[in-house]
C-alpha cells in the first residue's frame, strides 16, 4: 500500500513536470539589469518580469517612486531600482533615464519574446478616475498618450514629464504603448490609474502563453 502511493506520487511528479516543459509556465525567470550613467543621471536596476510586485525604489522623486512601485505591483514585476539626476535643474532628464533604463530591462529579459501573449489592455480604477493602457510588445516602438491634467504637478512630478515617460519606455523597451486618462477628479487617482493600467496590461502581455508552445509571437517569426 505504502509502495503503491510512493509510486502514485512519483508517476504524478513526472506529470507535471513534462506538463511544465510543453505549457512553459514554469521556465526559467527571465531577468535582467541595467546600469545607465551619463553626466546627467545615474540609473541602475535589477527586474524580474517572473516575480510578484516585489520592489525597492529609490529616486529623487517620491511621488514618480510611487508610481513606479504601482506600474511594477499590477505587473508583477520584481524590481530594484536606484536612481539619481539632476532634479536641481528640472525632472526630465532623470524621469527619461529611468523609462530608458526600464525599457532596456524589459527588452533584455523578454529576448526574442517567445511564447508570450504580446498584446493585451488594461483599464483600471482608482476611485473617481479611470486610467486605461493597451500595450503590444511588437518590437515596434510607439507611444500615445492622451490625457489632461488640472495642475502642472502632482506631489514634486512634473506631469507634463508623464507622456515623455512613456514614449522613452516605448523606444527602449520596442512595443506600442496606448495610454488614456478616461476621467477623474483628483489628480493623483487619475495618475496613479494610469499607472496601475499601464502595469496591468504589461503583465498580462509578458504572460506566457500555453498555446503558443514557445513560439515567437509574430507573422514575421521575429520580434526584438
Ligand atoms: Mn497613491
């Protein structure tokens, strides 16, 4: 009896781990770090896209820290992130830097991108406000971004810095992203919305996806 369930266990054991290597949901965690120095900022970062929302960000920015710790959270993203710039002069080279730094990451765990659900979209709530982010990690880089703000900053971010953002994480990172603030009152909600769509729709993107049994995502058979 004791020998039939040691063996029932050992045949349920070779199960799964033949079903892991045909649906690949568990293969190896894809990684990657950066480390961006110029004479304007320094950015250095570890990602795991395989992670859980783990983080530990430090810029000179606390509200854009914040933001960036929800866009990680709602993809699941495990990430470790310093950086510093010259904010003494204005935001954007260091809000820039990061985006750049992160869409390298990305692009350098993602690899050829196989077997990856590529596209996908996200609208997320935060109370009054609705932010929504479609996303296709075509190896394309493009950004729209459509959304107004009632104030020019939100804590010490400077807002208008928010589409420069993300198109500099577009260009680093080669995919299509689509964002849009659908409505909202307070400024933060409508942010930090934004964010968590933006976050919502990558994890679901880098998602590996069974039926594609490894294979590039593309009619072209590349995507970088
Ligand atoms: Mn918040």
């Amino acid at each position: 009896m004791k020998r039939e369930k040691g063996q029932e266990r050992q045949r349920r054991q070779k199960r799964q781990r033949m079903l892991r290597k045909t649906v690949g949901s568990r293969g190896a965690s894809r990684r990657s770090a950066v480390s961006r120095q110029t004479a304007e900022t320094r950015v250095e970062l570890r990602l795991n896209v395989d992670g859980s929302g783990r983080t530990k960000i430090e810029t000179p920015i606390p509200f854009f820290s914040h933001m960036l710790d929800a866009f990680c959270r709602f993809a699941n993203l495990d990430l470790e992130l310093t950086a510093a710039g010259d904010v003494e002069i204005d935001q954007h080279h260091t809000v820039e830097d990061v985006a750049l730094a992160l869409g390298q990451a990305l692009r350098e765990a993602l690899g050829e991108r196989r077997g990856i659900r590529r596209a996908a979209s996200a609208s997320v709530p935060m109370d009054d406000a609705l932010g929504f982010c479609a996303v296709d990690l075509s190896g394309r880089p493009f950004s729209v971004f459509d959304a107004k703000f009632g104030k020019e900053r939100q804590g010490e971010l400077e807002l208008d810095l928010l589409p420069e953002f993300f198109r500099a994480l577009a260009n680093s990172s080669r995919a299509n992203w689509h964002l849009r603030i659908e409505y909202g009152e307070n400024e933060h909600h409508k942010v930090e919305a934004l964010f968590k769509s933006a976050g919502s729709a990558l994890g679901q993107a880098v998602a590996r996806d069974g039926a594609r049994a490894g294979a590039v995502p593309s009619t072209k058979g590349v995507l970088e």
